[in-house]
C-alpha cells in the first residue's frame, strides 16, 4: 500500500526539538512524528485494528549476502520506554 502523503506546517522551534528527540532516538524527524501520532492515537484508544507497522529504528540490518533486510516492530513497541 502507498503510504500517504502531507504537508504540515511547525513552529520552527517544534521542529527543532522534534528533529533533535528523533536523532536521539535513531529515526527521520518524519518517522518521529509517525511514531508519536501512533502512540496519541493508541493511548486514545484510536488506533485501528490492523495498522500496518513502522520500520525500526536506525538502519536496516544486513543479511549474509549484504543486502538490506527491512525488519518491522509494533507500532508501540517503545511506547513504554523512558524519554
């Protein structure tokens, strides 16, 4: 499925932080923003049932031949780590 596209206007110091806090943690300021919408939406107990998942963060693992292997994790898989 083709992900979907917008354009979204921040106060250039959000975006700041949010691009700082997803460096931190090792994803794009895009897929930080995904990330937190997702854990808003499942805290609101709005996330529909059978939401495709998120890359992991940082880079995709190698395989034995050298190619890259996308692995996927829940989308609240760091829902419960610390910030």
């Amino acid at each position: 499925m083709e992900r979907k596209k917008i354009l979204l206007r921040l106060d250039p110091v959000v975006h700041d932080a949010l691009a700082k806090w997803a460096a931190d943690e090792l994803r794009s300021t895009n897929s930080q923003i995904e990330f937190l919408l997702r854990r808003a939406l499942a805290e609101a107990g709005r996330l529909p049932e059978g939401v495709g998942r998120i890359r992991p963060r940082g880079r995709p693992r190698k395989t034995p031949d050298g190619e890259s292997r996308d692995e996927e994790e829940p989308p609240d898989a760091d829902a419960g780590e610390a910030s």
